[in-house]
C-alpha cells in the first residue's frame, strides 16, 4: 500500500514571498490534516478535511495560509506572504475514520 | 486544548540499556497514541492505547497507559542504535461528531540518543 505521498521535500523561500505544499493522501482516506512542526516541537494542527469539505481550520492563520482539498484526494496548502517564523515541517497525514493517522514524510520550509 | 508534556527532554543511553519515557496530560487521556520520528522526517505510527490500564508491545517497545493519572509511559528494552530518534505522544481531540483518532495533540518530544 502506497503511503501519504508529499512535494516538495525541501523548499527555501525569501520572506514575503509565496509557496505551496501537495499532498497525496492514502486511497480511500477521507480525512486529511495538515501538520506545523517548528523545529523543537511537536505537530500542531492547521486544518483538517473530510472529502473535501473542512471539518477544523481553527488554528490555521488565515490571513497569510490556505488550504483546498479538491475532489476530496490530493490536497494543496499554500502560505502567502511567507514569514521567518512560518520556517517549520508541513506534514500531510490521512486518515479512515476511527483509525491512526498515517504520516507523509513532511515539507522543511526554510524562509529567509 | 489538551497539554501533553513528556519527559525527559532528551536521552542519551549506551546500548543494550533500559529506558523509559513519560507523557503526561493535564486534562482527561481517552486515548494515546505514541509516534516516533526520524529527524527532518515524517512520523512513523508505533502504537495505540485506547482504556485505562492498556499496556502493548510491540518488538521491544512497551506502551502503557494509566487514566487515573493521566499518563502514558514508553519503555524500551535493551535499546539499539535503531531505536534512536524523537518520540512523540499524541492525545485525540474531538470534534463535533465525537472522536477524530488522527487529530492529535502532541507532546514536544524526546530525542532519544543511543551509542553503540
């Protein structure tokens, strides 16, 4: 079974400046969320969607980040304009309902 | 929003030794998940404790859980190199439809060491 799948892997950016991050979720996992890491910490959660509708954007800053998931698949997150403190690890993870979530190997964002 | 913090920080044992790590919340667990991460990379789904008093093993990895206190503790037996990295706990959150087992809260991590 092919795994949460995500690109780039590896992104600098200058401040100000705008990115975006794919994510390819496991075949028939309805649920997809949306994971900032900062250096040092754990996972918080930025958005969560089922199919393609948003279930939890509450700590998604929405003044400079989005996020669409459409057709209920791939799922594209974007930051615009990027900030210093936005340098972290984007991680994708999909889940069924009622089960763990699976994990892709995440985005490092380096803004400068 | 639900606290987890673990500890120690981080860890650095020799080899063949035991250790233990702690997750402790400040609200109510009703579950917990333990992740481990490569650095730089994504997570990896070590194990689920759903009740109060559930304990799982997996290889040399022991998880349990105790509600009462509200913690969660992971120990490794006779550790090895591959068993370096950080280790998370993550406790479910909830929406309005009731428990959503990959929205997670986690801890900030342990980076455990492990020499040869």
């Amino acid at each position: 079974e092919a795994g949460v799948a995500q690109s780039p892997r590896y992104k600098i950016i200058e401040k100000r400046q705008s990115v975006a991050f794919w994510c390819n979720p496991i075949s028939g996992h309805a649920t997809l969320y949306w994971y900032q890491q900062i250096l040092g910490q754990g996972p918080k959660l930025l958005i969560q969607f089922q199919n393609n509708g948003v279930v939890d954007d509450s700590q998604l800053p929405k003044d400079r980040f989005s996020a669409e998931r459409l057709k209920g698949v791939d799922s594209t997150l974007k930051i615009q304009p990027a900030k210093l403190e936005d340098s972290a690890v984007y991680l994708c993870a999909s889940s069924v309902r009622q089960s763990e979530a699976f994990f892709g190997q995440g985005t490092r964002l380096t803004v400068v | 929003s639900q606290e987890l913090e673990q500890s120690p920080q981080s860890l650095i044992v020799q080899e063949g030794k035991n250790l233990t790590i702690n997750c402790t919340s400040s609200k109510t667990l009703y579950g917990l998940y333990w992740y481990k991460q490569k650095y730089g990379e994504g997570l990896i789904f070590l194990m689920m404790l759903q009740k109060g008093g559930e304990e799982k093993s997996h290889e040399k990895i022991t998880a349990k859980l105790d509600e009462k206190k509200q913690q969660s503790s992971l120990h490794i037996t006779a550790s090895q190199p591959s068993h370096a990295g950080i280790y998370l706990c993550g406790a479910p959150r909830f929406n309005a439809g009731g428990t959503s087992y990959g929205k997670l809260t986690f801890g900030q991590g342990t980076i455990l060491t492990v020499h040869p």
